[in-house]
C-alpha cells in the first residue's frame, strides 16, 4: 500500500491540472493589466500586423463570466488543426504497432546500436533537427515520442531520454531553423529581408544547440545504463515497461507482408516530408496524409479491415489526453486575448530593450521573445504581434534586422520546451509519461544552457552585423 502511494505521488500533477492553473492565472492577469491596444494593419501578403505607433489604454475588457466560461472551448476550435494532426499521428501508429512492424524495427535497431547505445542520442537527434529545420513543425516530437520509447527502453535507457531527444532536437531545429515558413519565412516578410537568407549561420547554432542537449542527455543516459533506479521515472518506466512487453507480445501474430509493409511506411513518412517542404502542407494536408501513412501499410502488411479500423480507433484513444492539452493551453492566450491586455504585455516587454545598450540589445529582444513565448507559443502569432513592434526598436539600438529575426526565433523556439502554453510541448508530455514537474527539474539546467548560448550566439551575430541588414 505504501509503494502504491509513493508512485501515485510521483506520477505529479495530471497537465490538465497544471493548464487550469495556468488559465486562473491569465484570467486574474486579465482583470489586474491595464487593457490596451495597437490598430491593426493588412500586408501585401494578406496577413495582419499592429502598426507599432498606434497603442493606446482602452476602458474596454471583453473577459465576461460567459467569455470565461467558454474560453477551453474556443482554445480547443483556435487550435483544431494541432489537435486533429495529434489524433491522427495515434490513429495512424495504432495500425503500424498493430502490424508488429514497430517490433521487427526495435530488434534490428537494438542489435545495431547494442554496442554504442550512447550513439544513437546524436544519430536521432540529428535526423530530427534536419528535417525541423527545414519544414519548421515541432510538433513533430509527438510522431517520434510512440515510435522511440519502445527502441529506447529495450537499450537501457527511459521515458525521459525518449521525450528528451524529441523535444530538444526539435526544439534545436525550430529554434534556428533555416526554412521554416511560419517563422523564419513570415519573419523575413515583416523585415523586408530576403526570403531564407543567412542560412549558413542558423545552420551552425542549431548544430551548436543540438551538440549542447545530446551531451546533457548522453550524461543523463549514461547514468541510468549504470544504475537503472537512477532513472527520475524508474518507478512509471516499471508499468511502461510492462504495458510495452505486452503490446510486443500481442503483435507477434506479425502479418505476412509486415517487412514490406514497414518499407512502405518509411517511404510514405519521406513523402510527408517532401510534401511539407515543397508543396507547403499545412497540418490539414498532414492530418490527412497521416490516414494514409497509417492504412496504407496496414493493407501492405495484410490486416483485415475491422482489425485495421479497431487499431486505429486504438491509436485515437491513447492521444486523447495530449490533444485536449493542446487546446487547453490555447485557452489561455484566449483569456487573455478577451481581456485585450495582449498588446500591453508586447508594449512593456518593448520598452525594456530601448533602454539597453547596443551591443545588449539584441539579448534583450531575445529575452522580450522568451517572456512573450510564455503568453504565446504560436511562433506566427507571436510575429504579427510582436516583431513590428521589435524591428523599429532595433533599428534604433543599431541591431541589424537578420539578427533581430535570429533572437526572436532563438526566444521562440527554446523555450517551446518550457512554458505550459506550449500546447505540443505539454501533450508529448502526456504522450511519454512525464510528469511537467519532473521533466522541469531534469530540463530546466538544460534550458538555460540553451539560453545562456543563445545570449553568446545574437551578441555575436550583432557583432558580425549579421544581414544583408
């Protein structure tokens, strides 16, 4: 009874708790910031942003107990798109767990990586911040967390390390991506910068962030490969094991086409890349190709239909608690935005980095960025609203416009990791078995590594005059 206790308590807070916390707190913040807005203007691109000279305090604050009452929601319609790509990515592995593919792939890859498990931190992490990069969607980390924890508990390691490589390789990728369009693209727009220039430096911090987080994990890793019960969820990995031993179990009635059918869905996942980096794929186009990269090697593979249907069905299941977090999150920059105190927080924030010197200015944007990340984890969102604000600010402190993107970028992206607004963030979370407080203590050196080279890297880049300007 005593143990029973004990890991009920570790288990931490459900996330849900931690968001509803979250949402009382925007909502008292509502009541207690003074109300203010920018005006609004239309760009040639059809995309609206605030016109930086415009704020003023208004009386007016639209946070009514009905607005309050409907305010998840509304977060959950705002963030439909993320959390239908999030049922699908489930319905879609149920049917490849299903097939025993996901089996066949841990045994092979444990046998590869059986004398250098340490290695295949930097080999995953690299993949992930390549293709982070250049699509720009970490959420992402949600398709990888279900796909590794299998391979990575049969090496040794734990639910920490698999949540781990996805959130901060993606994270490094989203950071100081080079392609991304919802960020890096929409930002140059709004700096009149060419479209995707000074990739080459972006290139280098995110291979520099990412180098920083494999090795804070390989030392994590490497101690619980020496003592398991060092592990921060020894005690959950014990019921994860179990519940996986299982599921492997049940999938060794392997279909008859099961290897052919594990090519296909490789060759499919290769498709959704290039439809993302080519055809430009909003997550509508991704939640719908996630269907097929779902049924289609479950066909291959030679699952009967109701078996197919049933395991789909299965997959939705097992994402329902991180993709009604993602919309819970969304609620939260909803209340705030009902209590039209968005802009202000943006003002204030703005009014810190003219008063630094030059040469911090560009850590002041990146720290503006990081705070206002805390708000808002729309990386697009944040922009219309807050970089016409910030790109007039750092033409006076003389940071050139190329680094003023790579700051806010950097701000936006390493913190996605941190702040519970972070609706992807919190459901891989929930996807991986950790709790928000215990993944926090293991994180939080890492995180602030991360912005502490971040610092060094805009300095650098103001230094350099980072441009064309």
């Amino acid at each position: 009874m005593a143990e029973e206790k004990v890991n009920k308590k570790d288990k931490g807070m459900h996330p849900w708790i931690i968001l509803l916390i979250m949402l009382v707190l925007a909502i008292i913040a509502g009541y207690l910031i003074p109300s203010g807005i920018y005006d609004r203007v239309v760009l040639a691109d059809g995309r609206t942003a605030v016109d930086p000279n415009t704020f003023r305090f208004v009386t007016e604050n639209n946070l009514t107990l009905t607005n309050i009452m409907t305010a998840i929601p509304r977060g959950i319609r705002e963030s439909i798109d993320v959390i239908i790509i999030t049922f699908m990515i489930g319905g879609a592995f149920g049917i490849i767990k299903k097939t025993g593919m996901l089996n066949l792939g841990v045994t092979s890859l444990v046998k590869m990586f059986k004398n250098n498990k340490l290695g295949i931190i930097f080999v995953l992490s690299a993949v992930f911040v390549v293709i982070t990069g250049f699509i720009g969607v970490p959420e992402l980390a949600l398709i990888y967390i279900p796909v590794l924890m299998p391979l990575l508990l049969a090496l040794g390691f734990d639910s920490m390390v698999t949540v781990a490589i996805s959130l901060t390789a993606t994270a490094a990728g989203f950071s100081a991506a080079w392609s991304a369009p919802a960020t890096v693209g929409l930002g140059h727009l709004l700096a009149d910068l060419p479209l995707y220039s000074g990739m080459g430096f972006r290139v280098i911090t995110a291979g520099i962030l990412m180098l920083i987080s494999c090795i804070y994990i390989a030392i994590y890793a490497k101690k619980i490969l020496k003592d398991p019960q060092a592990s921060l969820v020894y005690e959950e990995d014990l019921e994860t094991k179990k519940e996986f031993a299982e599921k492997m179990a049940a999938a060794e009635e392997t279909y008859p086409r099961v290897r052919l059918a594990g090519v296909v869905a490789i060759l499919l996942f290769i498709g959704l890349v290039i439809g993302v980096v080519t055809l430009s794929w909003s997550f509508s186009e991704m939640a719908g190709y996630f269907i097929l990269l779902g049924v289609i090697p479950g066909i291959v593979a030679g699952m009967r239909l109701n078996d197919l249907l049933d395991s789909f069905v299965s997959g939705l299941n097992e994402m329902l608690v991180g993709a009604f977090v993602i919309g819970i999150a969304r609620s939260i920059a909803v209340v705030l935005t009902d209590a039209m105190v968005m802009d202000t927080i943006i003002m204030y924030l703005a009014k810190f980095v003219v008063v630094l010197p030059s040469q911090l200015a560009s850590i002041g944007i990146l720290a503006v960025t990081t705070l206002f990340n805390g708000v808002i984890a729309s990386g697009s969102g944040k922009a219309v609203i807050a970089l016409p604000i910030i790109l007039p600010l750092a033409d006076i402190t003389d940071v050139t416009r190329q680094t003023t993107i790579l700051a806010y970028q950097l701000g936006d992206g390493i913190t996605n990791v941190l702040w519970p607004a972070s609706g992807y963030f919190m459901a891989a979370l929930a996807i991986g078995g950790v709790s928000y407080k215990k993944w926090v203590k293991w994180a939080l050196p890492l995180i602030s590594i991360g912005l502490v080279t971040a610092s060094i890297i805009v300095v650098v880049a103001s230094y350099l005059q980072y441009g064309p300007f």
